[in-house]
C-alpha cells in the first residue's frame, strides 16, 4: 500500500510541477500524506522536498546521482593528475640533454707520482665533455643530475725495462668510497695495464674520479692510454 502510495504521491508531484497545474488542496494533501509517512520508502531516501519544491527528476535518484556525480569528478581528478604526471614525465625526457665526457692523459715520457697521499688524476685531453659534468683541474666528475651512470677507466703504465719495479694502483671512487681498482706490482713485465667499467646510481652533485694511490706511480703513457669516460645512462628523479 505504502508503496503504491508514494510512487503515486511522486508522480503527481512531477506531474504539478511539469504542467504547472493549480491543484490546490489535493496536492496538499498528499503532501501532507506523503509527510506523514512512517516506515522504509521504495526508494531508501525519498525527499518530500525535492519531489514538490524542486526538478521532480530528484524524486528518488537524486542522492544515487550526487554520489554519481561525487565518484566521477575524483575520477576525473585522477585522471587529471595522471596526466599532468606523465606530461611533466614527457618534458623531463624530452628537455633531457646528455651527459657525457671522454678523457685521456696528454702523453708524458716520465711519470707520475709517487706521491704521499691519493691523488685524483686529472686527464688533460677532453675529447667530449656534453653537460660539463667533468672538471679536468680537479680530474672530477659531478653529477649534473640524478640517475644511473656507467664509468670506465683505462690504466697504463711502463717502466721501460722489465727489471724496473712496475708498480701501480689506481682506484675509482665515489664520494671518497673505492668502487673498482686495479694495480700492479712485479719486475717481469715492464708495461701493463687494464680497464674498468662500473654502473653507479648517483644522486645530484655525487662525485666520481680515478686516484692514483699513495706511493705509487703512472710511467710514460706515450699515447695516452689511460682514459677516464663516464655516461649518463638514464636519469632519476630527485
Ligand atoms: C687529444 O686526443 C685526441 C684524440 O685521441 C688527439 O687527436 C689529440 O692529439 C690529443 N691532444 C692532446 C693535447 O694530447
Ligand atoms: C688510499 O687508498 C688506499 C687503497 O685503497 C687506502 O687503503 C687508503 O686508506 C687511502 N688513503 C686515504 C688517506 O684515504
């Protein structure tokens, strides 16, 4: 009965409001039936108010519709965000320029070092410096930006005669931690040399370069066999 009753109580609201009808004490009476109802209503949440004072569509979806129309404007939102995410994405890898140097020693005929502390190498020869990440003064690499960096170095040295002692160390660091080396010492060979290539995530302004260690020495790299290079392989954010 309850039922019958206010689908019909609803549809003689629209009705009222899309005909715009003067009817007077029957629609107020309903109104006043339609009050004074106790107990659940078809719909869960029936609003007197909207179904007479206002868009007669309100009648039983209007709550059904304001969570609809809730739901779908954080959809849009997160879709919105997504993609101002991914645009900015976009602009980081395609403003993106390289970073990459390639560096080797000018040729010497002496050496150098022994020297009492570690010393970084500064290979004078640039031959690629894209980003200016490297500063040949100081031999040192600073990351211009975070992200996953590869590094190689070459190490030669000759001593000229094989009873001379061969006797090298050179290690790659990463803000002062050894991350590779390589080193010689005997008076067999007379010349010798090796190469390293590591990957390193750093963050911005990390430093990497090649030391020479203590007590040791580099000897008449004619051709400028040891090299420094090191590329930007791909970039992090932060
Ligand atoms: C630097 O290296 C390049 C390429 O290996 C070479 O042609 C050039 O002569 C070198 N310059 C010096 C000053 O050693
Ligand atoms: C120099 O390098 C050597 C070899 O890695 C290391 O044992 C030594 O502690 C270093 N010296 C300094 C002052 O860092």
């Amino acid at each position: 009965m309850k039922i019958v009753a206010v689908a019909t109580i609803c549809l003689l609201g629209a009705l009222n409001l899309f005909s715009d009808v003067e009817a007077g004490t029957s629609i107020d009476l309903l109104k006043h039936t339609a009050l004074g109802l106790t107990g659940t209503l078809p719909c869960g949440h029936w609003d007197c108010n909207c179904a007479f004072n206002e868009q007669p569509g309100c009648c039983c979806v209007a709550d059904d519709m304001f969570k609809l129309e809730g739901s779908t404007f954080w959809r849009l939102m997160g879709l919105w965000n997504d993609l101002s995410n991914l645009n900015s994405q976009i602009t980081e890898l395609t403003g993106f320029s390289g970073i990459a140097f390639n560096a080797r020693m000018i040729p010497m005929g002496g050496c150098i070092g022994p020297f009492t502390s570690n010393v970084s190498i500064s290979y004078g020869n640039i031959t690629l410096n894209q980003g200016s990440g490297y500063n040949p003064s100081l031999g040192i690499f600073t990351a211009p930006r975070a992200g996953i960096y590869s590094f190689s170095y070459s190490v030669y040295s000759n001593v000229g005669a094989a009873d001379n002692r061969l006797y090298f160390k050179v290690q790659l660091m990463k803000n002062g931690v050894e991350v590779a080396s390589s080193w010689e010492d005997n008076r067999e060979d007379s010349e010798d040399g090796s190469t390293q290539t590591v990957l390193l995530t750093l963050s911005f302004g990390s430093q990497v370069y090649v030391e020479l260690v203590s007590g040791r020495q580099l000897c008449s790299d004619a051709y400028g066999q040891n090299s420094f290079s090191g590329y930007l392989v791909y970039p992090l954010s932060g």
